[in-house]
C-alpha cells in the first residue's frame, strides 16, 4: 500500500483503488470539500505524474475519456485548486510523492490498463439531492429533474417564465464554463428538440455565472446530471417507424421520415449549431450528419 498526507490532503493506493480524501484546511477549495471522499478504480486511471517545486510540488492524477462523469462535463477547465485529482504536496514530502506516482504506474503496467476512452463511466459521480446556488439562479437536482430559478440579478426576459423544471429524459448534455478575465461563465443544459446559441444571460436552460467562490460547486450539480445521461460511448437506440413504399422499417429514434427533405435539412441545420457551440463533438456530428444524409 501507498500513502501519502498532506494539509491538502490524503491519498491513498491499495493496488486495486486511489482513496482520494481532501484536506479540512481553510486553502482547501469548496469545491472539493463539497464533492468529498471519491475512490478511483485503477481501471479508470490513464497515467500520473508528480511535479516537484522548490515551494511546493503537485501530484496529478489523469483520468481515462469518458470514465469520470465530472471530467466530462468540465473537459480540462477546472483550475488547480478546484480539481479533485490533483494534490498539492510540501518540498519535504517529494520522494514520498515520487514513490506513490511510481506504485500506481507500476500497477497499470502489471494490470495493463489501456489509456484510450472509456465506454462507460467508472465513477459515480456527485451524490444526489444536490442544489447550488450562484451566478444569476440556483440549480438543483433530484435524480430525475433539473430545477432552475432565478434571483435578484436575473435578467427580466428570463425571469418572466418563473421556474424552470427539466426532466432528466428531456437533457441531452450539459456543458460547464468557468467565468474567465471579462467573459462570463455558465452551467447549461441542452433540451432535446430545442438548440439554441442564446447566450447564458438570456438562455432560460442556463445559469449565468460570474467568477465567484460557488462557481464550481456548478460544475458538481453538471457532473451528477452527466453521470445519469447515456454515455458518449453508448450506441444510438432506434426505435421502429411504420413500413411503407416510402420509409425504411428503422430509423433513428427523433429522426425524421426520409422523404421529408426540408425536415432533414432543419435537422443538419440544428446538427451543425449543436457542434458548433461543443454540445456535440466531432465524432459525433459526423455520425449523426452522415446518418441523415443517407435518408435523402
């Protein structure tokens, strides 16, 4: 076994699992102390690396794509201090550190555990009920609905239609991005049946957030949401349509029919703002645009 103790806080390897544990210090981020305890299985770590400083050194933990529903959704943004796989360790303890990064690089070696993506999550993400409150609303979730309301800094135009409730069915993704300089951050959630560029300040499906402390306790409440969606890896569900002269006996589920070719072309249409916003990757804009052009 492997150990490592610091005011930032506690790793621990047993072969099998890294125990990570934050530290109760008062420079240990919120965020961090709020998402607690996590056990990382050794099949969803890609690598590790220690970074020694002459102040101080760092641990960094990396993950595989797609086995953690929090990187996920945060895709590399979280800053230092907020993200959980990493450790901040003092000069004294380097060798220490050095010697825990080499026990879990020899277990991946031993136990040949492949670096590539992830086809499903290998953490369960944040626990639920989970409610946050920051930016321009707060955000809550239950396991099966998203919450949103709005307070006092709320834009009127999205404030006019009151609460907001988004049954878990009814998301598709979540994108997380933390405020940075002069731009603005946000928490949002695309609704099936309803892209849209609108900026997070007008955007009903969207918390506005400002670069302050509970920032990041956002990307939590996204994580737990992520973690309940169909992972990226997961295959496209079909769902049968009625045969006939015209229409195949399968599509895919909330396609249109294939002799609809304005409805096909909204739909590339619709396909091409979902990416370019980053709600859809590369990988799978192309499957879902080749699909839909094999139907006209």
């Amino acid at each position: 076994m492997a150990e490592i103790f610091q005011k930032d806080g506690t790793w621990t390897f047993d072969g099998d699992a890294i125990r990570i544990v934050p530290g109760r210090e008062r420079g240990v981020h919120l965020v961090r102390q709020t998402l607690g305890e996590l056990t990382v299985p050794l099949e969803a770590v890609a690598g590790i690396a220690f970074e020694p400083g002459r102040k101080a050194g760092r641990l960094r933990l990396r993950l595989r794509e797609g086995a953690d529903p929090l990187s996920q959704v945060t895709r590399g943004r979280m800053a230092d201090a907020i993200d959980p796989y990493q450790l901040k360790t003092e000069p004294d303890r380097a060798g220490v550190a050095e010697y825990f990064a080499e026990e879990v690089r020899t277990a991946l070696l031993l136990e040949q555990v492949p670096d590539g993506p992830a086809d499903r999550y290998l953490l369960p993400g944040p626990a639920v009920p989970l409610a946050v409150g920051a930016g321009d609303g707060t955000a809550s979730f239950d396991g099966e609905t998203v919450r949103l309301e709005w307070n006092w800094v709320t834009d009127d135009g999205k404030a006019s239609g009151g609460p907001r409730e988004l049954p878990l069915a009814d998301i598709t993704a979540v994108e997380w991005l933390p405020s940075i300089g002069l731009e603005n951050g946000y928490l949002r959630f695309a609704v099936r049946g309803a892209p849209t560029k609108t900026p997070a300040k007008h955007d009903p499906n969207a918390i506005e957030l400002f670069g302050f402390k509970k920032d990041g306790l956002m990307a939590l409440l996204g994580a737990a949401v992520t973690a309940r969606l169909p992972h990226p890896a997961a295959p496209v569900h079909e769902v049968p349509v009625p045969a006939g002269p015209a229409a195949p006996a399968l599509a895919p589920a909330g396609e249109p029919p294939a002799d609809d070719h304005d409805t096909l072309l909204r739909r590339l249409r619709e396909l091409g703002e979902l990416h370019r916003s980053g709600i859809l990757t590369d990988e799978e804009f192309a499957a879902a645009k080749q699909a839909i052009l094999q139907r006209f």
